[in-house]
C-alpha cells in the first residue's frame, strides 16, 4: 500500500460499495482508510457523464493527497 511508504492513497467507489470497501481495508489492517464516493451506477453512464462525474471528483481527491493518511497498516 501506498501509505506504508508514506504516500497518501485512497479509493474512489460507488455509494453502494463504500461499506465493502471499508471492511475490505480493516481485513488489511486499515481501517479508516480514505474512500470518496460517487453515485451509483456509473456502468450506465456515457462518456460525457462520466466525465462530468470524474471532473467533480477531481478536487476532493487533491485534497486528500495532500494530507496524511490517518494512521499507518495495522496487524
């Protein structure tokens, strides 16, 4: 993983899969890891609307590479 390095890292997911995400990272030994959502589904959506989606993503993934993890991997 990336924060083990020392470099921020985070997931994008659909609103649905944020729980599964979630568990999936404390199985890891990190629990709290980062996750943004967007509305589900996207499969469904055409090129223009999923680009208008991944542009509204943009500044809050910035912003969460510019911070900290909030704590290293745990055992």
């Amino acid at each position: 993983m990336f924060e083990e390095r020392g470099i921020p890292g985070i997931a994008v997911v659909t609103e649905p899969f944020r729980p599964t995400g979630a568990a999936m990272a404390a199985t890891w030994g990190l629990p709290g890891f980062r996750f943004l959502a967007t509305p589900h589904p996207i499969a469904t959506l055409g090129d223009k609307e999923l680009g208008e989606r991944a542009d509204r993503l943009v500044e809050p993934v910035l912003a969460l590479l510019a911070t900290t993890p909030p704590h290293p991997r745990q055992p």
